[in-house]
C-alpha cells in the first residue's frame, strides 16, 4: 500500500456528517445508539410503583445486580448505553469525552479494535460494580458509559500525554493531569465507602485500569478472535496446484524469505499510527519508539526493493 493511499493523505471533499464529527465511524455509531436510547428513555418514562419515575428501557437495560443474578447477564453490557434522563449532563459529558479523545483512539488501533475495547472496558465496568455490589449487599442500579469513556480517556492520555484541554472549556490544564486528578477522585470515594454519592466510581476504576494495561502491555483484543473472513475465504476456493516438470523445477532463494522472517505481524498498523502522528504534530513529537518503527520499517522496505 502506498503512502498516498492512507486514509490521512487522501484529500476528498468533507461530508456534512464529517465536518460535525470528523473521522471516528464506530465513535458515530455509538453516539447515535447512545442518543437513541435517551430519547426512547425520554419517550416511554411512565410512573411504576416499584421503580418510580423511570421507563422500560431503562428497566430492561439497566446493571440491576438482582436481576443479574437471576440469570439476565446482558445488563453486564448494556448498562453502559443508559443515562439518567433527569440529568441532560450524565449524557452530554460522555459524549462530548467519547468524541473528543475517542476519535483519536479509534485512528490509532482502527475502527473494530476500538469498538472491542469499548466494549470490553463496559464489561469489566459491570462486572467489577455486580462484584462489589454483591460484596457490600447493595442492590441500587447502574447505569451510564462512564466506565468505558474513562477507559478510553486513560489510553488517550497515554498516547497523547502533554495535549492541553480545556476543563469546563476554560481552564487549560494537560490531558494526564485531567485523568490522574479523575481516577484519584474515584478511588477516594471508593475507599471512603461514599454510598451517598451518585456516582459508581468502581466502574471508572476498572475501566481506567483496564486502559492503563491495555497501554503498558500492548494488548490487541483482535488477536483472541479468529480471522472468520480468511476462513471462509479457505474453504470457498478450492487449492490450485501448478504441474511443473522436474527439469524446469529451479531451487528457492532462501535470501527473500529470510528477509521476511524479521517483520512484525503488526508493523504495518503501528506504521500507520506512526505516520498519522508525523502528519498532525510533526516529527519532532514522536518518542524514540515511534523513531524505532519508523527505522524498523525503512530497514525491512529495503530490503525487499533490494
């Protein structure tokens, strides 16, 4: 693939739809099915005896650990597409987070790495509040993408350490200092045991530690899934064999295969976050490991064109 050929290199016209939200498709996507459910939350709220003022879909939807442990294990997940619709902030700020710092994420790792990552940091969020819910005998629903915007926020600021935010679009401060300062936040009203307090501050802390090690270990969520498209593409084609005769059958250079044997099954996605970073921020912004794979990736295309 030419270097022309990359998505930050080609220079077509913006949608309407790029201009509000550039790039991020699986970040649209999971705006849009976050708004949905507010406004049908918003739709359908009817007044129950048991529930109070609430609606179905946040009844069906909604981290009741009761309910989980009656065998209704999907709200593990779909916890994180609820907010309270009495508070328009629960939803605006995660979503403005989801926006800011999970476009540029999704760039890094792609579209279907992303949305696994999102999705899992959701599930380690439920999990971690049944657990703890379970431990500490408290029955009150959880609800809200907390977890998992916080998991985003805490890789983001992993990549991007020095990028200036503003809090409460005002006061500047850098994007590592917002995380620290957030998940510091949580783990003081976790270990205060602050019941009274709206906010499931285990569900950020599992979701910020599962970003900090998502980070450090360099974990692709991609490789645990089997490539179901390079399958079905085995089992479609029937295997085509060439009849040679002995005499025109020549000996194998071993030189081109060993120079394969040097590149990294994942050099071509680290290159691409490597040459989206040089085209927004300039080179002098990468780190000297973003310089190693710009080497390592110069020495291997050498070698081939040699």
């Amino acid at each position: 693939m030419g270097i022309y050929d990359r998505e930050y290199y080609r220079h077509e016209g913006p949608r309407f739809l790029n201009t509000l939200l550039p790039d991020g498709r699986v970040c649209r996507w999971l705006l849009g099915v976050n708004i949905a459910v507010f406004a049908a939350q918003l739709v359908f709220t009817t007044v129950d005896a048991q529930w109070g003022v609430t609606s179905w879909p946040q009844r069906w939807l909604q981290l009741d650990p009761e309910a989980v442990l009656r065998g209704e294990v999907w709200r593990l997940l779909t916890y994180a597409f609820v907010h309270d619709p009495h508070q328009i902030f629960h939803i605006l700020f995660n979503m403005l987070f989801l926006w800011w710092f999970g476009t540029d994420v999704e760039k890094l790792y792609g579209g279907k790495e992303f949305l696994g990552f999102y999705l899992v940091s959701a599930l380690l969020g439920g999990l971690s509040y049944f657990l703890w819910s379970w431990l500490r005998d408290i029955d009150n629903p959880c609800i809200g993408a907390s977890g998992a915007v916080t998991a985003v926020l805490v890789l983001c600021a992993c990549h991007y350490p020095q990028r200036m935010i503003l809090v409460l679009f005002v006061l500047p401060v850098p994007i590592w200092l917002f995380a620290v300062f957030s998940v510091t936040q949580d783990l003081v009203r976790v270990v205060r045991h602050d019941q009274l307090s709206p906010v499931a501050s285990v569900v950020h802390l599992a979701g910020a530690v599962f970003g900090l090690l998502y980070y450090l270990r360099e974990w692709r969520l991609l490789k645990c899934l089997p490539d179901l498209s390079r399958l079905a593409r085995r089992r479609s084609r029937a295997p085509l064999r060439l009849y040679q005769p002995e005499s025109e059958r020549e000996a194998v250079p071993v030189a081109a295969a060993a120079a394969n044997l040097g590149l990294d099954e994942h050099l071509e996605a680290k290159l691409d976050a490597v040459l989206e970073k040089v085209s927004r921020f300039g080179k002098d912004s990468l780190t000297k490991n973003e310089r190693d794979i710009l080497l390592r990736a110069s020495e291997i295309y050498r070698r081939r064109r040699s």
